[in-house]
C-alpha cells in the first residue's frame, strides 16, 4: 500500500492555498489520493470541487477541528 501524501496548507499565504490545492489534486492518477491538512474547515474548497469537477473526486473527512482539519481528497 502506497503511503498517504499529505498536503499540509497551513504555513502557506491564504491567496495561494486553493492554487496548491489543485496542483495537487491534478498530480493524482485515477484511484489516488492525498490528504489535506487546514487550520479552518475546508467546505468552500469542497463546494469549488463540486463545482467543478462533480463525480471525478471524493472527500473524507477525517479530522474536524476545533484547530485542525483533515480531509482525503481523491481522483476517481
């Protein structure tokens, strides 16, 4: 099993987060993931993904707060 790679946002300026989002989520192959890590929650990135790549990726939640937020983001 391929380890997890982790996208860790955080340090990086806010108008640069969505741009290295992406990259990354375009890096993936189909059937590949990555897990995003946030200090706030991610749900206006999951809406920009529904948006605009409805039924190409999912998300899993798997840490809510109240300082961390992590998210699996795959391509399907």
């Amino acid at each position: 099993m391929q380890d997890l790679k982790q996208l860790d946002i955080r340090p990086h300026p806010p108008a640069r987060r969505h741009e290295l989002i992406f990259e990354t989520y375009y890096a993936l192959a189909p059937g590949e993931a990555f897990e995003l890590v946030n200090d706030h929650d991610p749900k206006p990135m999951y809406y920009q993904f529904e948006a605009e790549h409805t039924g190409r990726f999912t998300w899993e939640p798997t840490e809510q707060g109240p300082e961390v937020w992590k998210v699996r983001i795959g391509r399907t």
